[in-house]
C-alpha cells in the first residue's frame, strides 16, 4: 500500500537542441516536458506512487502539453495551476555526453508559485514531500517552497531536497548557496550530485567525509541523512551511523537529462510504501535496506537514459524488476 507523495515546484518545456556542439550551433530544437519535480513525480507514479503535482504553468499550448502528459502519466494534477499572466517556462538544453548538459532558462510561470498554491489539506496523510532548488531562485515561489517544507515537516512527511543547482539562474554561486542552506536545514533528506556537493562542502576529502557536514547534530532538526548521485558511478548514502555506496549498472545510455530525477522519484515511492515517519524513520533505516533502496533507484535511474528526454523515458516498476532479475541471475543472487 503507497501513501501519498507531493512534489512542489518547476515544470517547463526543455527544448532539446540538436546538431553543433553549443547551444548557439544547434539547428534544430525538440519539445520535451520536465522540470526536476515535475520528472520526479512522473517517476513516481510509474513506481506505482499516489504522486500529486504543485507547480504552475502559462494558459497556453505547452502549459496543455504538461497537464496532458502528467494526467497521462498518472500524476494528480488538480494543484497544477494554469497561469493567467505568464508563458509556460522553457529551458533549452544541449544533451551531452556523460550526463552533462548546457541549459538556458525562459522564465514564465513556474517562477510565480506561491504559499497560496498550497492548501493546507495537501499535507493531511502526506507520506513525503519533494522540492528543489530550481524554485529557490525566484522570490515567489522560494516562498512557496519554504512553506512546503514546513509545513510537510510539522505534518510528519518525510522532506527531501534536491539541490539541482542550474548556475543560469543564479546571479553567483554564493547567493545560491545561501538558498540552498535554508531550504536544506528544512528537510529531512538531501539529495545532489558530485558538482553540488562540491558547492556545498568544497573538495576537501571523500563524498562521505563532505556530506556528513550536511547532517543535522543529534536531537536537532534538520537533514537525517544525504544521498549523492554519482551518474554512472551510482550513488552514496551518508547518515550519522555510516555510508553506504550502489556501484550503479552499465548500460547503453542515450541521454542522462532526468536520471536523477527519476532516481528521486523512486526513492519517494519507495519511502512512501516501505518507510516510517520522516527523519525518525531515515534514522531506523538499516545498511540492507538502504542498499536495495539505492540499487532500486539506480537501476530506474540507469532505464531512463536509454530514451531521449526525461518524463517519457521514467520507467515502470515492472521494467525494474526485470531488470534487477536479470542482474541477479546473472549474479547468481
């Protein structure tokens, strides 16, 4: 039995550049829908969740374009509010190789998210509540993303954070830093990459050894533990009583924009069948389970890079569970 998920935050329409080696040299752009938590809930519901989406959109073709794909997919949208005043948001992307990506923001609609868009009986038998740090860059909706979190957290929703420090849309690094800080001492689960931990914690020493920084001190609130993804390289979960490290799978990868959302995604539905009660629960976790959680979300993660674009490539539970059938005969486990 899953509980219910809320993701709150971005959604926009990536327009993924083709031909030339920048974004300047493409000839040619694909509308894709995304945005991290948008991707994340999506994830989620093909993980089997009860997803529901918070975000806003432009009264317009690609605002209709999202609502019909998150509809589509499975997601709640009745908390996706269609914008009088603003376009849909664009970002248009170059994929890459190794999962990196350029990025160039349009600003419209999600920028405008506020405390309003959310109604207080969203967060009444919340099983976990995502957001990200793309909302913390514009003051409306770091408002709205602020309040979330408290309000999941009083509520005893697990709360995660995703860094996803997108730099286009900082005016430095240390005004984004700032930000990050303050939604981070907020939740219960914080989630980055290898790039954001370095922004977080410097360079100095192991992933571990920087992501323990992250944790609240015992009997305090704030982060219980930290995951970092490592792309093809898996991922590391940090806590006050250990680490523990996926090596992540190989597989022939096609375009990497949306694997750590997915991997988000799935860890939120996984928390929200098999979990307890927020930071509390984080703390009862054992290495066992926190090594099947992680193996689960790289194996999701590592299915969506075999399609183009994020939201159509998240795969299904049961797309998972061949996969990790497959691995372990092959392992004889």
């Amino acid at each position: 039995m899953f509980g219910r998920i809320a993701l709150v935050g971005e959604i926009l329409v990536d327009l993924l550049g083709e031909g030339g080696e920048s974004l300047e040299q493409a000839t040619l752009f694909r509308p894709s829908p995304g945005g991290a938590p948008a991707n994340a809930a999506v994830a989620a519901s093909r993980a089997g969740a009860e997803a529901v989406f918070v975000g806003r959109v432009g009264n317009d073709a690609f605002g209709r374009l999202l609502r019909t794909t998150l509809a589509n997919a499975g997601v709640d949208v009745h908390l996706l509010r269609a914008d009088p005043a603003l376009c849909t948001t664009l970002a248009f992307v170059l994929p890459a190789a190794r999962g990196a990506h350029g990025f160039q923001f349009m600003r419209g609609a999600d920028a405008a998210l506020n405390p309003d868009d959310l109604p207080a009986d969203l967060f009444v038998d919340l099983s976990a509540l995502g957001c990200g740090g793309v909302s913390l860059s514009a003051p409306a909706a770091r408002r709205a993303t602020l309040a979330a979190l408290r309000a999941a957290g009083a509520a005893g929703a697990l709360t995660l954070f995703d860094v996803n420090w997108r730099p286009p849309l900082w005016a430095s690094s240390d005004q984004a830093l700032a930000a990050f800080r303050g939604a981070i001492a907020l939740a219960d689960l914080v989630k980055c990459n290898e790039a954001e931990l370095e922004l977080l914690c410097g360079s100095q020493g192991g992933v571990a050894e920087r992501a323990r920084g992250l944790l609240a001190p015992s009997g305090r609130s704030g982060p219980a533990a930290v995951v970092v993804t490592l792309g093809p390289g898996g991922a590391e979960w940090i806590d006050r009583a250990g680490s523990v490290r996926h090596p992540g799978f190989t597989v022939p990868a096609v375009d990497a924009i949306g694997a750590g959302d997915c991997f988000t995604g799935t860890l939120l539905a996984w928390w929200a069948r098999c979990g307890s009660c927020g930071a509390a629960g984080l703390r009862e976790l054992s290495p066992e389970r926190i090594m099947g959680l992680l193996e689960r979300c790289d194996a999701a993660a590592a299915l969506s890079t075999l399609q183009p674009g994020a939201m159509g490539a998240m795969p299904a539970a049961a797309e998972v569970d061949a996969f990790l059938a497959r691995v372990h005969r092959r392992h004889g486990g």
